[in-house]
C-alpha cells in the first residue's frame, strides 16, 4: 500500500504542515464576526489544496511537483502548549458530544457478529473517535522540542476601518501578544511576513482602500494584499456548500454563516490563500531549506566535522542531566538541523528529512536531551514510514520513541500517546492489526481512564480487523473500554462498549464474564432510566449459583430495585429464578382410578392392575370379549389421547423448584396458568392437532393477556413458598375445573419477591413425552389437555388406627371408614386387599364388641358355620361388601378390618375398592379407590415347636415350645397356647413334672415349655378335613381371670388359615401336622405404641409341626412287670404283647426280631439315631436338650447293661424269632411274644429289633420309600423266686 | 507457589469445564472474572499458535499486564490454560502434563461425557496438589 495513500500518509500531511501565525486586529474580527466566523475560519476553508501543482526544489537540484498541500493558520495567542487540564478539558468535551449521537443506538438491538463482520473498516471504527485522534494530537502542538509547529509564515491583518491602517500592522507585531516561544529564543523570530487589508463592503465603496493599500506596498513591499468581503447585501446561500466549520469551534452553526459571502468574495478569499501559499510559503520554505542545509553541511557534514562533533560533545559530559537535556536555542545548529529536516518533512522531500533527523538523534542522544531524542526518533520513524523504506526500522525507531518518552516521565506522556497513535497507524496501514491494538493497550496502560477507554476501544477494533478476527479479544478490550468508560463517568459510551461485545460472550461456560457484563449493563441503563433493557439483562444475572453469596445479594437487590423503580408488574418469560425443573413435571389426576393419598399415586401401575384384575369389568384390563361391547362404546373410550378427568376434582400437578443461590428467595402465588373451553365451545372433532398452530403464537404472550378465568370455569390453587438457599421443593399445583369442556394445562406462574411475575409453559418434545409416559404411568399428551367430564361420586377412605409400626404377631380391629363426598350414591361396592396375610375384612357384627372380648370363647357354640365361610373368602381374596351398602351423598360408611402383623419386616399394603356410580347417566360406570399403606413390623416373639413320640403313650406326644422375645425392651406375657384343629388336643404336663408356669418374658429372654399332646385321631380320615375347633390350654395361673380366646372364629381362624398357606412347606399329609396357636399379651408399653392402651394381644402361629420322627412307627411292651415263680419246679414262661402304631399314611411293613443275646455295640445307637434326628429338625436353637436325652438314655440304660453282662442269656426268647406283618396306615396292630427265665432276677427285655420300611401308596409314585431298623425300648421284667 | 494462578480446562467448543483458583493469594471477588476474561480472550492466541506448531506446551502465549497465561494443548483440542505470575517454566510444563494424565483418567470413566463439567471431587484435589507442588 503506498503510505501517502493510507491513513497516516494523509494524516501526516493534513497534520505536518506550515504553520501561518495570524496577528488581527479587532475591527478584522468584528466584520468576520458578521458572517458568524472569526478570521482564522473564514480563511481555513481554503487552506487545503489538493491539487496545487507547484513544482518544488529542495536540497537536490531535481525539482518535483508538490501535489497536496495544506496551510495550519493559528492566531498568535493561541502558539503555545495546551496546559495538561485544558487538554483534557477539550478531550473530554469530544467524547461527551459522540455521546450524545450514541443514545438512539443504545435502545436498538446489540449488534451481532455477522453484521460486524459484514461491515468495512471505516465503518466500524465510530468516525468520532478519528477525531479524538486528531484533536488529542492537536493537543501536542507548539512543543518546545519539535519545530514543525513554528510558524513559517506570519500573517498580520487589518481591517481598513482601523484608524492609520500602515501603523496599526506595526502596532499588531510589537504588542507582547507574541507567543512565548519566540521570546523564548526557541523560534526564530524571523519569519516571513504577510500584510493583508481586509475591507468590508458593507462599509462603503473600495475607493479609499487602494489608497491605503499603495500605502502599505511602499512601506512594506510587495506582500501586502487586500481582501474584501461582506459583498451580498442580503443573507445568501453562497457558502452553503463549504464544509466551514472545523471541528471545536466555539460558534454554534446556524443558518447565518458565511450568509453575507458573495460568490467573488469567496473566490477572492480562495485566490488569496492560494496565492499565499504557492507564492510565498513555499517559496520561503524552499529558500530556507537550501540555506539550512548549506549550513548544516558546512558545520556537520564530512569527516573532519563529525571527529570535530564528536570531541567537542565529549567535554559537554559532565552537564547534570535534566529531564529536557540542554537548551537549544532557534540559532543552534540543533535547532537548525530539526528545522532543516521538518521543512523538508513538509515539502515531503523525506529523504533529505530522514538524513537530518538521523544526523540529530546522535548529538541529541550524546546530549542526553532524551525529549528532543524521542521527537526525532518519532520523526525518523515516520519519514521510515513515508518512505516505505524498512519496516523495521520504523518500528525501532517508534518503539525506542516511545519508550523514551514514557522514561521521561509525566511531562511527556502525552508525546508517548501521539507517538503510539502514529505508530498503531502505521501498523494498521500495513495490515499489522494485532500489533496495533498491543500499541493501543500500552497507550492505554499510561493514561487517564477516559483516553485509555478510547484507546481500548480501538484495540479492540483492531483485533476485529485483524485476519481471522479476534472476537475474544475484541471482547476483552470492548470491555476494559467500557470499564474505563464508566470510570472516567462516560455511561453511555460504557454501555456502547459492553453491548457491542455482548454477542462475543453469548455461549454459555464463561459464566463470571457473562455475570459481569449483563449485571453491568443492567445497571448503567438503568442509571440513564432505560429500565426495560436493564431488566433484560439483569435477568441474566439471576441464577448465578457460582458467585459468592455478597454478590448473590447484590444481584438480586438491584434487580429488585430496578424492577420496582419500573413501578409495575413484571411480567418475565422463562424467569430464571427459582429454577423448576421440567424433568420432574408429574401429573396427577383421577379418572376412574381414585387415590385416597397422594402418596399412594407412585405405586406402579402394573402393581395395581394386578391386584384388581377380578375387580374391574374386564374390558379395562385390556382382555377383550363379547361382554365389552358397551364399555367401547362409553364416551371415555372416545380420545384416546386425551386423558379424562372428572368436573369439581383437582388435576395436581407436580413440579420441583430449585433455588440454584444460596440467599433464601420468597416465591409467591405459584399457580397453574390453564384454559378451559367448555363443551359447547369444543370443536366436534376435538383433536389437539386442531389449535396446536395458535399455540406457538400463544406461548409468546403473557398469561395476564390470556387469562380466560375470568367465567370462573376452573380454580387454580395458589401456593406461597420460601426457599432457601439452595433448597429444592417440590410443589404441587391444583386446578380443579367446574364445567365440563377441554382443559388445557399450559404452565406455570409464579411471583418472585411480591415484585417479579414469572411464566413459563411447559414443553414436551417427542422423545421426552415418550420417557415420560413410560415412567410417571401416565401417557402425557401434547400440551397436556384434558376431556372434563361430568361430576361423579368419589369415595375417600381411610383406615383408622392403622400403625406404621407395629411387633409380630401383633392382632388389632381396624375401621376401614369410607366417605362419599358427592351428592350421587354409589353402590356395588367390592374390595381386594393385597396381603390377606395381614389384613382381612371383617364382619359388621365385629363393630357392635369390644375388640379383645370378640375373641373370647363363648358359651354358646353358635359359630359352627364359620369355618366353611372362612374357606369360601380364602380361596376367593375378593371381598363384596353387601349388597344393600349403599353409601348415600354425604354420608360416611364404616366396615371393620382385622389387622394381624404374620411377619416381621417392611411390608405395603395395598387395599383397591371398587364401586358402581348409582345413577348410570354418567360418562364412568365405576371408579376405583386405591389405598396403600407402608408398615414396619418389629421382630417379636420367635416360637418355635419340637414333638416328640411319648414313650410311655402311643397316643401321647412330648411338645416342646422355645420362645425367645427378640425385643428390645417389650415384656410379653403368655396366655394361652391353642392347637387347632380336633384331631390333637394339647395338655399340661402333670404338675409335679412341669416347672413354675412362666407368665412373662422379658427382653432378650428365651424359654422353653413343655407339654403334653394327645392324639385323637380315631377314624383314619384319608380326606384329612380340618376342622377348626381345637383345644386350648390357658397358660397363666388359674387365679388370674382371664378368659379363653376362641381360635376357631373369625379373624383367628383366617388369619391361621394364611398363615397355614405361607408356612406351608412340603405338605405331607396333614395327619400327622399340627398347628399351634400360641397367644400373647404385651406387658408394658413400649415407645413405639401409644401409651394408656390395653395390653395388645398377639398371636403367633406355628404351623406344620410335624409329629413324626423318622420311625414312623411307635410300639409298646404290654406283659406283666413281676412275676413270682418257683424256679425249683420248672422254668418261667412269660407272655408279653407289643402293640405297634403307625404314625404313616403309608403302608408299613415291619419284621421283628428277638435275639437272645444282644450285640454290645448296639446298645446306645437308638439314642444317638434320636439325638441325630434331633438335631437336623430345624427351628431348634438350644442343643442341651439333646445331651439332656443323651443323659437321660445313659443314665436308664446302665443298669440293665451291668446286669445283662452280668447274667449272660438268662432268658430266652421262645415262640417265633421273626414276625413279618404289614401295618395298614394309623393302624394299631399287637404281636404275642413269650420268654423263657431260668433264674429269678431283673431283665431287660429289650434285646428285639424292629425292621420297617414303608411302601409308597401307589406303585408308580417314585418317593418315600425308606426303610429302617430300631431297637427295643427297655422294659424291665422282675421275677422273685417264690418257693411253693 | 505462585501467588495469583487460575487454572481452567476448556473442552474443543470453547466451554470451560474445569475451573480452580490455585493461588496463594486471597481471593477476591473480581479477581474470578478478571481471570476469566483474560483467559477467554487467550483462547483467540491460541488458536493461533496451536496450529503452528506440534509440541503440546505452548508456553507463554498472552499477557495481561503482569499475568501470563500458559496453555497446553491435548491431542484432542482441550486446552489446559494457566494464568500465572510466576516465571516457571519448566514448573507449569510438568504441571500441565501431570494434570493431563488426570484428565486422561476422567476420559477414561464411561460415564464422563467429553466436553462435560468435570465435577470430580477427587480430580479437584489431584489437581490442587499438584498446583501446590509445581507452582
């Protein structure tokens, strides 16, 4: 790029240029004045010459042609440096008018990046701030160290209304309005000098003045002149078209500039400059340059000049150094060489300028004269530069400027930003844009904040403009720019600033810069009073769950101050505070399906359909057949994707809020926004696809705009909340329409504060609609409609009493209370329970007693019927209410329920009940009301029961009870332990043989019991019936009155009944099971139950013990204990029978044999058979007993061993050896056995085995066939010799 | 340890999805978003830089008055950027490839989605110490 043509290149010749001092007097003013212009702008329109054509000889003989040129006019008072205030006075006073022009583009739209990017580069960069530019160099002017600014020429102007005009032009030059440079020493006072007489024809015809003027020429020479203006006689537009006023003029424009300007005025004013100019201006530069330069290389130029320089500097060293170096007066060949090479500079003969420039930068940097160094160094930069010669070098050169200056300190820190300036042009001119804008950050870096504002802010154009733009860091320096902006009081260009680099932080992730910038434009609008655009942003800010808590406050606060200073509502789409969490949406709502609870609503679907399967007409549950032609027909069946619900019932809805900040936020009025379009209005086909395009225009508008509440068709329930911080809520919504229609749930509103209203709707895409109705067991339809259907009668239950917590075992009457709140009837009222186990359905009858005296036992036996009743409800877990329970409007209906805690651990209790809607007009022939309960059940008491054959008694058993309270703190009190059923009846043990009866067991406590069973099974009953009756054996002390509690009647006998069923393990015939029934009561009352209650009672079932050992057999030796016998006659024959009972169901067959001697080794293995039985029983925790056995064998069979050693043989087994006999089942049978005794004594006569195996009922059944061998029981025979 | 540092990992689309302030220095409020800023506008350099050369540690690439930013370039495009004062070369080199390996073990987890918030706590006081150790 050719530099003349860049930027800088006209910048630097518009800038460095010569400098005419005007000297007037105040008549010159005063007719300027009339045309609303002072002297210097009459004139300055016309001192730019772009084609002024002269040819130029400077210090070479080539001449060139000067195109371009231009003349500074500058008063005479006004050569001298800007103090630093003014300076920035003037400075400040550019930003302030652009600021004004800024205010319309604050309230458009921020722009975006393609339209930044789309724009040009002069476009970009605001036009004012080239000429802050311009001025903040213009600042600089009349430095003492630099020489372009001298003035080259000096024009004195007098009006010729002046009195003696010829003396007034020496007046003028010797008043000490004279700039202080040149009396100084600085400027050479000889300049060239111009006379100009200015006439105004207003004032009278030009006679007069060609007299004054041939005066002026013989006093002065040929430069004098003579301007007329004010020819028109009436305002004109003559001058309409000149761009008159420069910039910072302190004459308002107005219609009345230049007005009194003919068309030859202005010609003669442009002839006069030009005149000036190319006659004598340049002339006299040219002059002066040659003759400078001849000096310069008389004095400078050549070998012997440069030692001479050199040494002569040397003895200069020891000057203390001061910040300006040396005085350098205009007559100093320094001063000289710089005027040489600005001149130069100026007629654009940069090469003899750079020589020179270069030449002086040594003796000034040898000087120490580090102002002056820095000036030439600027220069020879920028003759680098204009010369497009190194780039390189320019830029050291500029650098070490820069730098110089900066070192100096203070004084000339503005030099260092007008030198920067040149140098981040120069860099931009040659496409180095990123260095540039780094020019501009150090430039920014030295000054005050409003110029380092401007200066950022063309930084960051730069970075805009470099290739491939910078956008982060065009943001970063907009915003220091602004930062600066709002520093140095500029709000509106702050605002400029931050909203022109919104669009760079628009992703998401940098959240403490998006934090900063809106939450700072937010607040500058709103200091210049644009609160809309300052809510907006400061909407942004809200959820800024990162910051500190102060500044979480802070947020808040202003935005709460700027929204109040609004004076209104407001109302936000999507307000970012509280959080809701749409993932969490859950509708609820009730068509045919009813929950007593809410929380009963997250129980699966499925769970439910399972459970009322039987319970619902079948075309419900999916299951299709000639019965549910109707039920397709009804009106609910008619939109399948609209889901129904019910006129005067709520529709909850259920939805998280989430305070993402760690300030407690009050929300208020949080309400659903919904329509309802009733059923008149409804259109036939009633498809969502029908209204779904007006709901996109919809959602943009306020729900105040659309609230169709107004008819009252609907309540909406309004909920306040605190949140605190960080908190998470979840909410539940009403709307309960009144009409029938189409309800139409769209979102939700909320007021944060008393001052913000939020809204939001809620949206579904397909994908989440899809998950959603998988998981929440509800199909959510677009926009969440619903059909309104008409009002029907809806039952609330609930069940009194009921526990959460409760011990095992734990036995207690309910009262299942159901309400009817509508004015209709319902009837055909049915309910399934989920756990039969632990809660059954009871008789009315049960209402009219007592809880614990119901179960008493009575007098009367009149309950025979019951147990059939009780097996007819197990089989079927459906339970009808009767018939004629009708529970009329308004009307509140009870049923008892009995409660029986089977097993400890967590268990859910699911209770459906369904009912018939009396009057059949309605849409919904039957509803359903779900209940669910959660209970604890506590361990309680562990009971557990061993039987074992009596020996003594075929048809007695040993019971064994171990009881353990598991409790922590519980005493339980025994009452009654029951067997059920008539085939067994159970017994105390004789009172000498039964310990102390235990009444209370205390926590932690095991024990065990014992008692005796008797079996009264007299007909084999292969149909194995169980009859409820039972025996009962009270365990506390007679004293005590306590009643008997009657196991064989209702809720006891079906609660045994489930229990039966979920104890049931192999079930091998029933024969040979028995049930326990054992009842407690609970002493104190525990924390965990209600204190003052009675004690609770309990009861634990014990089911399927079974009776059988191994052997499934049971024997018995019948004969005589003593005999007396005269063994001198013969020997003793003894009869003895063995009366043998199967306890199988099987067949037995069983082979006996006697041995007359009996194997040693054999001799305890019955008892170690036993003991092994014993101990792969399960349910026995306590082993003792079976040493106890062990012990108790030991201790009978000692004796009869000694004596069997003892007396080897002394009987003999006569009749037959071996019996082979089949045992039918539970049959008794007897084998006749005899003995020979050949001696008076003691015999044992258990030396016979038994063989058994048991034959399978059926051939074919493959199972239990086993077999084995036991030995006899002792049995002791005494025979006494009894001599005859 | 460096008095001020800030350390920030920004996923390939220009989001950062870790942030520690690892500096001895107290904390203030708008040191977060001075450093932010300052890092965002880095990423401009480097994406410069990163293009130009093949080794990952791209050394100093910006400045902001007396801080440095540092950045460290994965095969993958994530940037691990340092602002730092301290003149540590070889420190923030072993940092940034100890913190690399961390990051290759979050990568690793089946359960982190690339490009997502790295939320590990225990990531967190890996990278702390090691801030501690380098810096």
């Amino acid at each position: 790029m050719d530099p003349l043509r860049s930027y800088l290149g006209r910048l630097l010749q518009e800038e460095i240029t010569p400098v005419i001092m005007v000297l007037s007097t105040p008549l010159v003013e005063d007719a300027c004045q009339t045309n609303g212009l002072n002297f210097i702008e009459l004139l300055l329109p016309f001192s730019v010459f772009n084609k002024i054509n002269v040819p130029v000889r400077t210090a070479s003989d080539q001449p060139y042609r000067l195109q371009m040129f231009k003349l500074r006019l500058a008063y005479a008072s006004d050569i001298h440096l800007q103090n630093y205030e003014a300076a920035e006075e003037h400075l400040k006073k550019v930003v302030l008018d652009a600021s004004q022009k800024t205010l319309t583009d604050l309230i458009s739209e921020p722009p975006q990046l393609e339209n930044l990017l789309k724009n040009s580069e002069s476009d970009l960069c605001p036009s004012w701030i080239e000429t802050f530019n311009k001025e903040l160099i213009r600042t600089l002017s009349f430095s003492e160290h630099e020489t372009f600014d001298h003035p080259v020429a000096c024009l004195l102007v007098v009006s010729s209304k002046d009195e003696q005009p010829i003396n007034r032009f020496v007046d003028i030059l010797n008043t000490n309005q004279l700039p202080s440079l040149l009396s100084d020493g600085v400027m050479d006072p000889k300049v060239l000098k111009h006379y100009l007489l200015l006439h105004d024809n207003q004032d009278g015809s030009p006679e007069k003045i060609t007299s004054i003027l041939a005066e002026m020429r013989n006093t002065y020479g040929s430069n004098c002149k003579l301007l007329c203006i004010n020819s028109a006689q009436s305002a004109n537009g003559n001058g309409k078209d000149i761009q008159w006023m420069p910039y910072g003029s302190h004459v308002l424009r107005n219609d009345d500039i230049a007005c009194f300007l003919s068309t030859d005025d202005i010609n003669a004013v442009r002839d006069f400059m030009l005149d000036l100019s190319s006659n004598y201006v340049i002339p006299h530069v040219e002059q002066k340059i040659r003759i400078l330069n001849q000096q310069v290389a008389a004095t400078r130029k050549g070998f012997r000049n440069q030692i001479k320089n050199l040494w002569w500097r040397k003895g200069k060293e020891d000057t203390p150094e001061t910040a300006n170096g040396p005085i350098y007066t205009f007559s100093s060949i320094e001063s000289q060489i710089r005027v040489l090479a600005d001149y130069a500079f100026m007629l654009r003969d940069y090469e003899l300028a750079l020589s020179n420039y270069r030449l002086l930068s040594t003796d000034y940097k040898l000087d120490k004269a580090w102002k002056r160094y820095a000036g030439v160094q600027e220069m020879t930069g920028l003759c680098y530069f204009m010369l497009d010669q190194s780039r390189k070098d320019s830029e050291y050169c500029m650098e070490s400027a820069f730098t110089t200056y900066l070192k100096i300190g203070s004084s000339s820190q503005r030099n260092a930003s007008r030198c920067g300036l040149w140098w981040a042009e120069m860099l931009k001119a040659r496409g180095q844009f990123k260095d540039a804008a780094n020019i501009y950050f150090r430039i920014s870096n030295e000054e005050p904040s409003l110029l380092a504002a401007v200066m950022l802010e063309q930084a960051s154009y730069c970075y805009l403009l470099s290739s491939p733009p910078m956008l982060r860091k065009y943001g970063f320096h907009l915003v220091l720019a602004g930062n600066r902006y709002y520093m140095s009081d500029q709000r509106h260009h702050a605002i400029r600033a931050y909203r022109n680099a919104l669009f760079v932080y628009k992703q998401n992730g940098w959240t403490y810069i998006s934090d900063h910038v809106h939450y700072n434009v937010g607040r500058w609008y709103s200091f210049i009073g644009i609160l809309d655009v300052a809510v907006k942003h400061m909407l942004e800010v809200l959820a800024c769950s990162h910051q500190s808590l102060a500044t979480q406050n802070m947020f808040l606060n202003d935005f709460f101050h700027i929204v109040q200073s609004m004076g209104k509502k407001f109302e936000v789409y999507k307000l970012r505070l509280p959080v809701i969490n749409m993932a969490s949406l859950k509708v609820l709502y009730e068509d045919f399906r009813t929950y007593a609870s809410p929380s009963d609503v997250h129980v699966s679907e499925s769970l439910w359909q399972s459970l009322e399967e039987e319970l619902v007409p079948s075309a419900s549950t999916g299951r299709s057949n000639w019965l549910d032609s109707q039920i397709k027909s009804s009106s609910s069946k008619r939109n399948d994707e609209s889901p129904v619900c019910v006129a005067g019932e709520s529709v909850v809805v259920d939805l998280e809020f989430i305070n993402p900040l760690q300030v407690s936020i009050s929300v208020s009025e949080i309400s659903l926004i919904c329509e309802l379009m009733a059923k008149s209005k409804e259109p036939d086909t009633g498809s969502a696809s029908h209204t779904a395009p007006e709901e996109d225009s919809e959602l943009k508008d306020s729900p105040s705009c659309r609230d169709s509440n107004s008819d009252g068709s609907f309540t909406l329930s309004k909920l306040d909340v605190v949140l605190g911080g960080g908190e998470t809520k979840r909410i539940q919504l009403e709307v309960s329409p009144k009409i029938e229609g189409l309800l139409k749930i769209s979102g939700v509103r909320w007021t944060l504060s008393d001052i913000v209203v939020g809204y939001q709707y809620f949206e579904f895409d397909s994908k989440n609609k899809e998950k959603k109705g998988r998981r929440a067991r509800r199909s959510l339809s677009h926009n969440l409609s619903f059909i309104v259907i008409k009002g029907l009668p809806k039952l609330d239950a609930c069940i009194q009493h009921l526990p959460k917590k409760v011990y095992a075992g734990d036995l207690r009457l309910l009262l299942l209370e159901l309400h009817n709140q509508s004015e209709f009837s319902v009837k055909n009222i049915k309910m399934k329970i989920s756990h039969p186990r632990y809660l059954i359905p009871g008789n009315m009858e049960d209402l009219e007693m007592d809880f614990p005296e119901c179960l008493e036992k009575q007098k009367s036996s009149g309950s025979k019927e019951t147990p059939a009743n009780v097996m007819l409800k197990f089989k079927n877990l459906l339970f009808s209410f009767p018939d004629d329970a009708t529970i009329q409007g308004g009307t509140n209906f009870t049923w008892p329920l009995w409660f029986h805690a089977g097993l400890s651990g967590r268990i859910s209790l699911y209770i459906s009940i369904y009912y018939e809607v009396a009057s059949c007009s309605s849409d919904m022939k039957y509803r359903i009301l779900r209940m669910h309960h959660d209970l604890e059940v506590l361990p309680s008491l562990d009971v557990s029961f061993q039987i074992s054959p009596c020996e003594s008694s075929l048809e007695e058993y040993f019971v064994r009870m171990d009881i353990l309270n598991r409790t922590k703190s519980e005493t339980f009190s025994l009452n009654q332990l029951s067997c059920v059923g008539n085939l067994w009846e159970i017994l105390a043990l004789p009172e000498s043989l039964s310990m102390q009866p235990v009444q209370t067991l205390l926590a932690g406590q095991a024990l065990s019991c014992f008692f005796k069973l008797k079996d009264c099974r007299k007909v084999i009953n292969t149909e194995g019936e169980v009859t409820l009756q039972g025996s009962d054996l009270l365990m506390i002390s007679h004293s005590c009155k306590e009643a008997m509690i009657d196991v064989s009647r209702s809720p006891l006998a079906e609660f045994h009944q489930h229990e039966r069923f979920h104890q049931g393990k192999s079930a091998k015939g029933d024969s040979s099971i028995v049930d326990f029934i054992l009842i407690s009561k609970m002493q104190g009352n525990g924390p965990v139950f209600e204190p003052g209650m009675q004690p609770k009672l309990l009861s634990y079932h014990a089911c399927h013990c079974s009776i059988s050992s191994r052997c499934p057999l049971s024997w018995q030796m019948n004969g005589p204990r003593m005999i007396n016998h005269d063994f001198s006659g013969s020997f003793c024959e003894a009869n003895f029978h063995l009366r043998i009972h199967s306890c199988s169901d099987a067949a037995v067959i069983i082979r006996l044999t006697t041995y007359d001697t009996l194997p040693e080794k054999n001799q305890s293995s019955d008892g170690v058979k036993l003991s092994d039985s014993a101990e792969n029983e399960g349910g026995w925790h306590d082993i003792s007993l079976v040493n106890d056995m062990k012990v108790l064998s030991s201790v009978h069979g000692n004796r009869p061993k000694k004596s069997s050693v003892d007396t080897l043989s002394p009987f003999v087994w006569c009749a037959t050896s071996s019996t082979k006999l089949k045992l039918e089942p539970l049959c008794t049978t007897e084998i006749s056995l005899k003995i020979c005794l050949f001696a008076a004594g003691t015999y044992d006569l258990s030396n016979y085995e038994l063989h058994w195996e048991v034959k399978p009922l059926e051939e074919g059944i493959a199972g239990v066939s086993s077999s084995g061998t036991v030995h006899g029981h002792p049995f002791y025979l005494t025979v006494l010799h009894a001599p005859r | 340890m460096a008095n001020t540092a800030c350390f920030i990992i920004v996923s390939r689309n220009d989001i950062p999805i870790y942030e520690a302030e690892v500096g001895s220095a107290m904390k203030k409020e708008e040191a977060a978003q001075q450093h932010q800023f300052i890092l965002h506008a880095a990423l401009d350099i480097v994406e410069d830089l990163a293009w130009t050369t093949s080794a990952m540690f791209l050394k100093a690439v910006d400045k902001f008055n007396d801080l440095v930013v540092s950045v460290y370039v994965t095969a993958g495009h994530t940037r691990f950027m340092l602002l730092h004062d301290s003149r540590n070369e070889d420190g923030i080199k072993s940092f940034f490839q100890e913190v690399q390996e961390l990051y290759i073990k979050i990568l690793l987890n089946p359960l982190y989605l690339p490009g997502s918030r790295i939320t590990s706590s225990h990531f967190d006081t890996k990278v702390r110490a090691l801030a501690r150790k380098y810096l």
